[in-house]
C-alpha cells in the first residue's frame, strides 16, 4: 500500500481549500471587505421595543454600499 500525503491551502477569509497555493492567494485577493476608515452606521427603527438597529450600513474597500438587515432568531 501507497500513502500519499496532500498539502492544502485555506482561504482565511471563506474557508476554500485547495492543493494549488496560488489558487488560494488568488481567493483571498478576490475578497472585498470593509473599509476600516468609514464609519458603520446603526440604523434604529422606531419600535422601543427592539433596542438593536434595524440596518447597519458600511462602505466597502472598493466603494460600494452595503446594507444589512437585522433578524432576531430566538435560541432554542
């Protein structure tokens, strides 16, 4: 019996793997994130009885506009 031994690369940001290294680092480059210079901003609506925000707004690294909705999801 042959064992072969596999090497694999991870893209730290979504999770791909792969055995090709530059595939990988081609995956990661490929992300756009956050821009940590702009500010986030909390958007809440008028109900006192939802303290959290109902949107959160953030400017990406490339200049777009993200907006993302809140979903309570209650635990089990």
């Amino acid at each position: 019996m042959e064992i072969t031994t596999r090497k694999y690369y991870t893209c730290c940001l979504c999770g791909r793997t792969s055995t090709n290294e530059d595939k990988i680092k081609a995956c990661e480059a490929s992300h756009i994130g956050i821009d940590p210079d702009m500010p986030i901003e909390e958007i809440y609506g008028r109900n006192r009885k939802v303290p959290y925000p109902e949107n959160i707004r953030v400017i990406m690294q490339d200049g777009s506009l993200g907006v993302y909705c809140f979903v309570k999801i209650e635990p089990n």
